[in-house]
C-alpha cells in the first residue's frame, strides 16, 4: 500500500498507512478485525481516499505490528487506536471497524465522543459474556488449558490452504473474494517472531471477563450517529443480533447486505458508496 509508515507506541512498532492527507472531506480511520490486518481494507482506502484523508492501522499483535508481550484486550487497542488519532489526526473523524475493530471503534467512540464525528461498524460482535457468579473457576481451567490446544492450532491454520479453507466454509459468502492477496495478509504474519506466543496471549485474554464491554451498554451511551452494516450470511456473527441492536437504539443506520462476514471485502462497491454517503452528511 501507498505511504506506509510505522509508528512506535508504547515502544512497540506499530504499521499504518495513509492517502490524501491534505484533503478536505471529513478524514476516515479504518480498523480491522481479529486475525486481519490493514490490507483487510484493500478495496475500501485506495476509493474512499480520492476525496478525503484516510488512515489505517494495524492493532498491536496484527498484521506487521509488534508481537508484543502486551495484556491484550479492547482497552489496550482503545488507547493504541486514540493515542494514534491524537499522534496524526487530531480532529474529529469518520471511524470505520469490522468485526472486533467495531467493537475497538464503538468503544473508543463512548470513551472519546470528541475523537468521532460519526460511525460506521461492520460485523459489530458481542463482548465476552461474564461466567455466572461462583463459576469463575472455570475461566482458570480454560485458560490453562490455551496454551496446549493453541500451539497445534497455530500450525495449522497458518497454512495458505487450511486459511482459504476456513475463510470459503465460515468467513466468507462470496468465494471469488478469498483470493491469493487475501490468504497471504492472514498468512504472513503468522510467521512473524513470537507470532506463536502472541496467539497464545491472544487466546488467554479473550477468555477473561474484562477481556471486552457489553455492546448494549455501550451502544446505550453512544451519541455519535452511527452506521451498522451487517452480511444477511454472516456465520460467525448472527445477523438477528443487529437487527434487534438496530431496532433497540434510535441513532444506529441499519444496512444488511446478501454476503458472509467481511461486507467491506465482499461488496466493496457497495460498501464504499454506503461509507462516502453517510461520511458525507
């Protein structure tokens, strides 16, 4: 991609990139999901970019960024994803995340209303549920238990046929879009130093109630107008889930789409006039 940099924050080495940063619509920050990286947005930055500034950044243990031995959870990519906007934007935005970069953006969007001006989510998952008072136990025993079943897992799914595998079965509804481009930005960084760890610190971390908030709650607080684009063949997150969030809470925008997990990947073209339209308002 075009004017890629990176950033140190925190003493971690962070990727990011950007294009036309002297433009005068509304400036864009992309955020990807779990296990993606920037080049999730491949067919979304290089368009929407034409008349605007657009930025996107790899989460920490993502894509190019560092491998880092960090407490991973959506607090810690809040900060990354804020102290970035103060680093290089420093002005209201127009926020785009999918799958957990949603969670990322609607949380750091309830944290800092002043950062965004408005929203858009894609694919937007529910929080990690809390186990039932008395029950925390088991929470000790999953986590215990990651590290063995996750090094297997680790080189397996790390293999470009094993990836275009699980992203035609589960990821993904229009099989034309899991092409070479797309198996490689999974791939790649699965080899990177300390990659196997970081899956491991991943996993851990994810199975821990503060791991992330509840979206009800947040959604709740929000003010900010907010977009919520949802695949009607979407496995991994069930669309009936948005519907119900969309009927529940009056500022949200609902837009459903006939593909799997990745709208923005999926149908590029739509989504990107739905992202220059309501960014435009």
């Amino acid at each position: 991609m075009k004017r890629q940099r990176y950033w140190f924050w925190r003493g971690y080495r962070v990727r990011y990139v950007y294009q036309n940063r002297q433009g005068d619509g509304l400036p864009l920050l992309f955020v990807h999901g779990f296990g993606a990286a920037l080049e999730h947005w491949r067919y979304n930055l290089p368009v929407l970019g034409e008349h605007r500034p657009v930025y996107a950044l790899d989460l920490l243990g993502f894509g190019e960024a560092q491998k880092a031995a960090a407490n991973y959870g959506v607090r810690l990519w809040v900060a990354q994803l804020y102290e970035f906007w103060r680093a290089f934007i420093g002005e209201p935005v127009g926020l785009v995340g999918h799958s957990l970069g949603a969670l990322v953006a609607l949380t750091a969007a309830v944290a800092h209303p002043h950062m965004v001006q408005r929203l858009a989510l894609l694919s937007l998952p529910e929080g990690r549920p809390s186990l039932p008072a008395g029950w925390a136990w088991l929470g000790g025993i999953e986590r215990s238990l990651i590290p063995v079943v996750t090094w297997p897992l680790f080189y397996l799914l790390r293999q470009p046929g094993v990836i275009r595998w699980v992203c035609r079965a589960q990821v993904y509804h229009q099989q034309e879009a899991v092409n070479d481009e797309l198996v490689r930005m999974f791939a790649q960084p699965a080899h990177d130093v300390d990659a196997g760890w970081t899956l491991c610190r991943l996993a851990q971390a994810s199975s821990r109630p503060g791991y992330a908030p509840r979206v009800a709650p947040l959604l709740a607080a929000l003010s900010t107008p907010t977009l919520l684009i949802w695949g009607t063949h979407d496995r991994l997150v069930s669309v009936r889930r948005g519907r119900r969030w969309a009927q529940q809470f009056p500022q949200i925008r609902w837009v459903e789409l006939p593909v799997g997990h990745c709208p923005q990947d999926e149908a590029p073209v739509q989504v990107n006039q739905l992202l220059d339209e309501w960014f435009s308002l």
